[in-house]
C-alpha cells in the first residue's frame, strides 16, 4: 500500500495502519502468519502486520537497479545514527566504536562472549526477553535473575533482589524500553541503576530496541547518558521494531569505548555475519525519511494500546495488565483462570488466538512463576484486534462460568 501524494501516515493512520487483509497477510513467507495454521490470529512474535514505510520500498527499489556486491561502509548511515543518538543523550559516539550486526540478537551473544568468561555471573531483570537468559546459559555464564514487582500501576524495579543478584557478577545485562513489561525506566531508576552498576563495577549491555515505540511522550534517555557509565556500556539497537524490517536483519553495538568494542569484536571474529546491502539501505532511508510513518505508526499503535486496556477492564476485569508505557506488547496475567497451567494451549485450542507463553520469559529455575501469564502483540489493525480480543474473551469467560 502507498500514500497518496502529499499526504502522511500522520493523516491516514486508520486507512494506512488500519486497512490490514488477514489473507494477504498469511503470506507463506510470514512466520508470524504460518506457524499456527489457517484460522488462528497470531499476537505471538514480535513483528507488526503494517505495510513497509514507502520511503524504505522506494529505496530498496532504486537499489535493486544496480548489482548487489559486497557493500562499502555506509558514512550517511553511519552520521545520521550518531546525529540520532544524540538525541537521546548520547553525544558524539565515535565511529571505531560503532560496529554493525546481522541482528540485536547475535549482538547480544557477543557481547556476553566478549566480555565476560564461561562461569560469570551475569545479572538480569526477569521476566525477560527470553534470548537474555539463554545467551547467559547457552554461553555457560550464570544467570543472575532479580525478579521485577508488579505494582498497582506498572512493573517496578526491585532494588533489594537486583543488589543481590550484583553480588560478584561482572555484567548487566538491561531491556529499556522493558520486553514484555512494557517499562520505560524513568530518570530517577536509571540513575540508581547507574550507581548500582558502578558501585559493583558491572559493565551493561543495554538493548534499547524498542526505544522508538515509546508513549511516554519526550525524548528517550538512552542508560549510556551519563558520561560515568559510557565506557562501561556497550548498547545494542536495530531498525527492526520501529520500521517492522525483521526480515532484512541488521543490528548494531556501539560505545564511546573503542576498546571495549574492540575486545568484544576480537572474541567473535569469524563467528558473526555481515548486513546485507539492502539492510543498509533500509535503515537510511527510515532514518533520513521515516519519520513520519514512525509517528503514524506509534499513534496508532497507542491507540490500540488504550483500546486494549479499556476491553480488558470491561469485559474481563479479572484479568491484570499494567499498561506498557512502550513497545507493542502487553503483559496479561491470567493466573485467575482454570486453565492457567496450560493457558497457551487454551487459547490456541479454544480462541484460535496465538499468544507467547509466560514461562518463556524466563530462566528454567523461575519459569513456573509465570505460568499463566502470555505476552499478547496488538500491532495490527484495529479490526484485527478486536476481533482477537472477542475471540479470548468469549473463551476465557465461557470456560471459567
């Protein structure tokens, strides 16, 4: 789908965002749309159904006319990654310690490889994405989980867990925005994870992919910021969430510590692979001309957020859900119904609704303890949404009578 000529997402967001055809959709190419079959609506993994920004389709276009050899270093990509950055605290990241990834998730493996050794503790917040906790365990680190509390009106930090966890561990390894939570750290937690991470002498990975999809409103502030944690931080990001570009993986790593990326690099050379052309291409032209379909893209998006959170308060109150204050996610917990101990499978079989089971959000040793929540992915057209939502409601009210 394009716009028409002299117009924006910002003035089309229920035509451009809203307009979705569920076939057209369930193309066989599509995970998300063939992993559970014909009749199911996956809110599953992590990708959104909007059409491309027609900025990036034209780029890609217009680089398809020309061979596709080995790409040189992209400078524009490059300086307009920096000039962004900057705006989100940053200031003048060099460009030997920027380095490109097939993807945030290689990314992360990396940099528990490159800078921790087999054995180390390695802290985390849980529940989790779930690549965190099987990097640190695949990678024979331990996982050194500090369990979040959930408040009245959103996931918390728990301060006394998290200085716990630091004990003897050499690495941070942090979510902002928070994946399934939902969780912008605010200025005040930042600043006493700063401390934390200083006081033990903690060096971070901070995934801030999703920094994009924030409704916070104001700019994001990045953990690195604060000059006293910048060459202690190595943060990882990517296009991917913002622009829904999965399919044409890049990601990258960067700090102002040259060195540091430097020791990560010299621990995987050889294991990780390159972007390709097109992904380069991709990521400038979202940067230099995707503004405006982000900005369409996230309003819409918060307003699927409020229609969710006003369905689940009237129809089915019982169910608890902090309302994320980024990301496309939502974090359901459904611990109240018959059927928590296979709440997955329930509504699979019983809604035809594709939703990620709690447990996977983290390590073996806690899983049980999210058994009943599901992360639920509401970035699809509001009609698809709805009729998801009626579909689980009819479901979890009809079985628990």
């Amino acid at each position: 789908m394009s716009l028409p000529h002299g117009t924006s997402p910002d003035d089309l967001s229920d035509e451009f965002f809203g307009a979705l055809d569920a076939q057209a959709l369930a193309h066989p190419e599509s995970i998300k749309w063939q992993h559970y079959g014909e009749g199911v609506i996956p809110m599953w993994i992590a990708d959104m159904d909007f059409p491309v920004a027609p900025p990036i389709l034209r780029a890609l276009e217009d680089r398809l006319t020309r061979p596709l050899g080995y790409p040189t270093t992209d400078t524009r990509l490059i300086t307009g990654l920096q000039a962004k950055w900057k705006g989100q605290g940053l200031d003048e990241v060099p460009a030997d310690g920027i380095h490109f990834t097939p993807s945030v998730v290689p990314a992360l493996y990396a940099g528990i490889h490159g800078l921790t050794d087999p054995g180390d503790r390695v802290v985390t917040m849980t529940p989790i994405y779930h690549p965190f906790h099987l990097a640190i365990q695949e990678l024979g680190r331990e996982v050194a989980a500090a369990r979040l509390r959930e408040g009245e009106a959103r996931w918390e930090i728990d301060w006394d867990a998290l200085e716990q966890a630091a004990q003897g561990a050499k690495l941070l390894m942090l979510c902002h925005p928070h994946n399934p939570c939902g969780r912008v750290w605010d200025a005040e937690e930042l600043r006493r994870l700063r401390d934390l991470v200083l006081a033990h002498d903690l060096r971070v990975i901070s995934d801030e992919l999703h920094a994009d999809l924030s409704f916070t409103g104001g700019p994001f502030e990045s953990f690195a910021a604060d000059p006293r944690v910048r060459d202690r931080t190595l943060t990882v990001t990517g296009p991917c969430k913002a622009f829904n570009t999965a399919g044409l993986g890049i990601g990258v790593m960067f700090t102002h510590d040259p060195e540091l990326l430097a020791q990560v690099r010299r621990r995987v050379t050889g294991l990780g692979g390159h972007p390709s052309a097109l992904s380069f291409v991709m990521w400038r032209a979202a940067l230099e001309e995707g503004q405006p379909w982000l900005n369409g893209a996230v309003e819409y998006l918060r307003g699927n957020r409020d229609f969710l959170v006003s369905f689940l308060r009237e129809r089915l109150p019982w169910v608890r859900l902090t309302v994320p204050e980024a990301t496309y996610l939502a974090w359901l917990d459904l611990r109240g119904h018959p059927e928590a101990g296979r709440i997955q499978d329930f509504l699979l079989e019983e809604a035809r609704v594709a939703v990620h089971n709690g447990p996977t959000f983290a390590p073996d040793q806690q899983g049980a303890e999210y058994q009943g929540f599901v992360r639920l992915n509401f970035a699809t057209s509001r009609a698809l949404l709805t009729e998801a939502l009626e579909r689980l409601a009819r479901a979890l009210e009809t079985r628990r009578g």
